[in-house]
C-alpha cells in the first residue's frame, strides 16, 4: 500500500489567484458499465463489515490490507474499464491517470497495487484501487447555497453535521483552507472536490472517466 499524508503540500503547478472548483466523479457510461470485480474482496473486508469498503472509522482510505486485490474482468457483466471507475467506494484507476494524479498531487491520494486479470485469465494492464484522503473542513457556509442537517450517531452518543448536495447547490470554498490543495473531500459528506489545475492536467493526458461538476451551480 502507498499511503500519503493527510495534509497540505505545495505543488509545482501554479495556483491561480481566481480558483475555480469542481466536483471528481466517475462520468456515467452506457450499457452495463464497467465489468471489473474484486475476486477476493471478502478476504479484503475489514472486520465488522460486510463488504469491502473504506474503514468506518474515517469513511475514506484503506486498512491494512491482508492481500493483494485481485481485480477480474468479467466481459458479460460490462467493458474494460477506462482510466477511472468506481468500484465498492474506491477509485479504480489506471497508470496513466495515477501518473497524472501523484504529479499534479501526491498527497492528496492513497493508493493500492492491484493484479488484473482479463477472461482468458491472461494479464491485464496495470490498475490500481485509489482513494482521496486529505480531508478539509473549506466549505464557507455562510456564501454558498447549501443544506445542512444533523444526523444521531449513536456509537459517539452525539449528533453529526452532514452536508446535502440535493437540488440546486452553489459552493464557495475559503481559499485559506485549501491553500495548495489541488483534491480534497470535506469531512461532512463523501464528495470529492479538485480545482482546475488537476482538472486541466486529466484533460492534457488525455484520460477517460474523470467527470467534473462546477461547484458553483451543482
């Protein structure tokens, strides 16, 4: 497992003084999607859980992992997967697009070398389960168009913020907060933000998958 830093870096690529910030996903394709499976995802799964998905405890990441994934593609369940998927809550992505994502922002990234076999159980190309685990409080609530609500956690016996990004949304993130940050999840929901420096750098690689949402009217 390569593991980074939760924390704030400088990057070579140059930051604007007029950022602007999208949300990352996985763009939809059609037909079935993507046919990758982890063949031994329940020796992956951490303890408690019932399937393999990031710990609970954080919500994002990977625990120590027992083995190596073992992706399989599987032609009838849908097509090879293109340089980003998303597969139980993880990024699946390709060598081309981690190049693109250690280089515009290592630390912002955890990554886990996988095997990949195709059908006829010859070897695929080279894929790896990724997640994004800088974590930044930066949304400023106060100028953007958001709902918030709170939720019981009844393991901590307290109530917990959650962001909804449901029906029309506009967010503004406080430049001090993201700083160098070029990727980033907020701790009050599962999204995941990148400005438009990674942006431009998926673009110029050429990679597909990557699908990006302009903050300001979501």
């Amino acid at each position: 497992m390569q593991a980074a830093e939760n924390t704030r870096t400088a990057s070579p690529y140059q930051v604007g003084k007029s950022r602007k910030f999208f949300e990352f996903d996985s763009s939809l394709r059609g037909g079935k999607g993507h046919g990758v499976r982890i063949a031994n995802k329940d020796a992956l799964r951490t303890p408690g859980l019932i399937t393999f998905a990031p710990p609970p405890e954080k919500g994002y990441g990977f625990a120590e992992l027992p083995e190596k994934p073992q992706l399989v593609h599987y032609p009838k369940e849908g097509k090879m997967p293109r340089d980003l998927e998303i597969l139980h809550g993880y990024l699946i992505v390709s060598e081309r697009l981690k190049r693109v994502f250690e280089d515009v922002d290592a630390a912002g990234f955890e990554f886990v070398d996988c095997d990949f076999t195709l059908a006829d159980g010859s070897q695929g190309p080279q894929y790896y389960l990724a997640d994004v685990v800088r974590v930044l409080d930066a949304i400023d609530e106060g100028a953007s168009k958001i709902r918030i609500k709170y939720e019981r956690d009844y393991r901590k016996n307290e109530d917990v913020k959650i962001y909804s990004f449901l029906g029309p949304t506009s967010l503004v993130f406080r430049d001090q907060v993201v700083d160098g940050a070029h990727i980033f999840r907020t701790p009050y929901a599962d999204n995941i933000f990148c400005d438009e420096v990674l942006k431009s750098a998926c673009k110029v690689a050429g990679v597909t998958g990557p699908h990006f949402i302009n903050v300001e009217k979501m």
